[in-house]
C-alpha cells in the first residue's frame, strides 16, 4: 500500500490533519455524514488533485456509536479521492478493529489509534505504566496492520506534554518500525509554552529513528496552540492537526484557516518562519486561500459557532474600513490584501468612529452627493444616533433614511 502521507511528509510537505468533524464534537458540535462529506469534499478541493496527500480528515470516532460508525463509513466512501480519510479509536483491539472497518475499501484510508505517553494519562486510561501502554501501542499497530494492510496506522501519544521525551522517541522508532506512518505527539491538555514545545519536538525529534515520521496535535487553553504549532514546524514535523474555527475539546486548538493562511500566503516570510530545512516548498500544490472564507462561514452555519469581528482571516471585520486615517490609506493599516488573498472585497462600515470622509463615501455608494455642511451635518448624525442606540455599527437604511430628509430639506431650503 502507498502511504501519500507519509511520502508527503518525509519530502518536507504539510499534511493538514483536520479535527473540526472529530475532536471538534467535544466543542459541543455535531456534524451530521453529509455534511463531514461536503466538508471534507471542500478542504481537499483547497488542493486539487492533492488533496489526498495534503489532508487527513478525520472523519470520527466509530466507537461512538453506531450512528457515528455509519458518518464515518459515509466519508470514506464519498471522500474517497478528494482527501485522506481517517477514523479514530482508542488503544483497544475492539476499537481498532472497528476503526478499520469504518474505513476499510476507501483509497488513502487509515485509522489513528491514541495510546497514552505520560505516567499520569496511562495509569488513567489503561491502568499501566506508560512503557507498558507504548509496548502495548506497538502490538495494536501490528494488529491493524495484520487487519487490512491497505490502511495505513498512525498512533497519537497522549499527553506527550508531560511524557519522557527519550522514552517517546524510542517508542516512536518502534511503532514506525511495526508499521506506523505517522507518530503524533499530543499536547492534550493545552499546557506547553511554546519553549517547551519547541524542546519537546527538537528531543525527540533528534532521538527518534531514522524514517520516523512525527506530527503535532496541540491544544489552545493557553491561547498558544497556533504558536506551539510553529514551533513544531520549525523542528521539522509536517504533520499537523488543526480544526476549522479552532473546534475541539474545552478552548479548542489551532485554527485550520489560519494555519493554512500564515503558512501560504506569503512563501519569503514562510521560509524566514520555517529555515533551513529539506524540501524546496510545503507544498506539492498550494492552497487556494480564496476558498478558506466560505469553508469557514459553512462550518460556522453548520455548528453555530459564529465568526466575530476580530476573528482571524475569516472574520466579519476583515477587509473593513471605518475611520479616517485607514480610509485614506488602506494599505498601509492592514498586513495583506484582502481581496487579492482571499477574495473578501473591502467593505467601508459606518460607526461611531467615522470621519467626514467616510460618512461622505458611504452617502455616496447609497446615491447622495453631500456638500461640505451636509457631510458634517450627516457625521453629527451618524455619532449621536450610535450613542443613542448604543451600537457601534450604524444600520445603512436608517442613514439613507436620514439622508433623504436632511437632501431634501436642503434642497427646498434653496428653491
């Protein structure tokens, strides 16, 4: 069997892992099969015909119930294609075996099985120490290896944060050894700083056996999933979870759509982030940013969870203009261009905080030309009627509503 995944990462290629369907329902979500598939369908179009090698989308955890087998199977089969499709499960036989067969028959499939790594998480999850729970981890990976060697295993160390990292490492060689793509260090509790992310995956990235391919899973409690995220790439790990709007468990983790735009929307600064490293580019074929706005807005729709003003990349404030001096030049007060990125237009909102030339601007998208008085008039307008209702954002039909009386009132007043 071809793993495009592990090729990709070994030849210095991102692999997205994406959590939003799986570790995104401990945000309180629930994505129905179909709309996992459209998603999945959407994120690997990012790609094109790379997707596959690109993607891994986790499309659930079977163990759940039998409902959520059926998602899962129901991405695999429709997926198939357009992105790498993943199940997940506990480290236990029955789970794995069922992972398997959630996915078993689709082209790129592979089950995730998530072993403890910490003396703490082990004595938790299975009641062993953690060298026991590793050697039992590498037994596992035989076995679903022995399943259906057409697909591919992977292994998630949990709470790899307050693990041993020689004792990672060496267990990382002999999973891979036993037939594992990708060993995926976990930060499940959201607790490194990113100095101890970057030591965690420099140790045992160093230690670890040649052809180990290592991935990150990181966790944003602190607020520093994003930046933990870098610090792996910097150490040369390809593999890396994130999750649409940052879904997951309790503060959530990296955010796929911010992931993906600081990695590829500017390739000098890209490089300066990563150094030195092997492989020429991240990418067999780079995404297309203009997609991220409207894969996150149908993310949004589909789980409630809103983009606000001062949501990165995404947002409803990006591309936004309300006072004077950005208006003037708006260039000069935002990091990249909007529209030529990803295709969100500039839009001019008017607040409390409008100049004379912003009132006068968005009197004139609505068809009135204001002279010098009537624009200062309109700005006393605009400011008092926000402190009156107590809103930032003035509503554009009870500007043009204003406008209409204060035009004609102008207008009668000269006849």
């Amino acid at each position: 069997m071809r793993d495009v995944v592990r090729e990709s990462a070994l030849a210095g290629r991102l692999v997205v892992w994406e959590e939003s369907a799986r570790d995104g329902a401990q945000a309180k979500t629930l994505m129905p099969g179909r709309f996992r598939v459209r998603l999945a369908c959407a994120q690997g179009a990012l790609f094109g015909a790379d997707g596959p090698r690109h993607v891994v989308f986790a499309a659930g955890f079977p163990a759940v119930c039998a409902e959520e087998f059926e998602a899962v199977r129901q991405v695999a089969v429709e997926a198939e294609g357009h992105v790498s499709v993943a199940a997940v499960c506990r480290g236990a036989l029955a789970d794995v075996q069922q992972a398997v067969a959630s996915v078993r028959g689709s082209r790129h499939a592979r089950v995730m099985v998530v072993v403890p790594a910490s003396e703490a998480m082990a004595q938790v999850m299975v009641h062993r120490g953690a060298r026991a729970a590793l050697a039992h981890g590498v037994d596992l990976v035989k076995a679903a290896r022995d399943l259906d060697d057409r697909v591919a295993v992977d292994v998630c160390l949990a709470d790899a944060s307050r693990a041993d990292h020689l004792l990672m490492a060496v267990a990382a060689g002999e999973l891979t050894a036993a037939g594992a793509g990708a060993v995926i260090l976990a930060d499940t509790v959201g607790r490194q700083l990113p100095g101890e992310a970057a030591k965690m995956f420099a140790r045992v990235t160093a230690a670890s056996a040649p052809g180990t391919v290592l991935g990150s899973h990181l966790h944003n409690d602190l607020g520093l999933g994003l930046a933990n995220t870098l610090q792996a790439l910097q150490a040369g790990v390809r593999v890396v979870s994130s999750s649409w709007l940052g879904l997951a468990e309790r503060s959530g983790m990296v955010a796929t759509e911010q992931l993906l735009f600081i990695l590829a929307h500017a390739p000098d600064r890209t490089a300066e982030l990563l150094g030195p490293s092997p492989g020429a580019s991240l990418w067999w074929r780079a995404p297309d940013l203009t997609r991220l706005p409207a894969i996150a807005a149908l993310v949004s729709e589909q789980t409630g969870v809103p983009l606000t003003v001062t949501t990165p990349v995404v947002g409803t404030g990006v591309g936004t203009l309300s006072t004077g001096t950005p208006f003037v030049d708006p260039d000069l007060f935002q990091p990249y261009d909007p529209k030529a990125l990803l295709g969100i237009e500039p839009r001019i909102v008017l607040t409390h905080l409008a100049s004379t030339r912003v009132v006068t601007a968005v009197a004139a998208r609505i068809g009135h030309r204001l002279d010098a008085a009537q624009s200062r008039a309109a700005r006393a307008w605009v400011k008092a009627h926000a402190f009156r209702t107590g809103r930032a954002v003035v509503d554009e039909h009870a500007f043009a509503a204003y406008l209409d009386g204060l035009t004609a009132h102008d207008t009668e007043a000269t006849a």
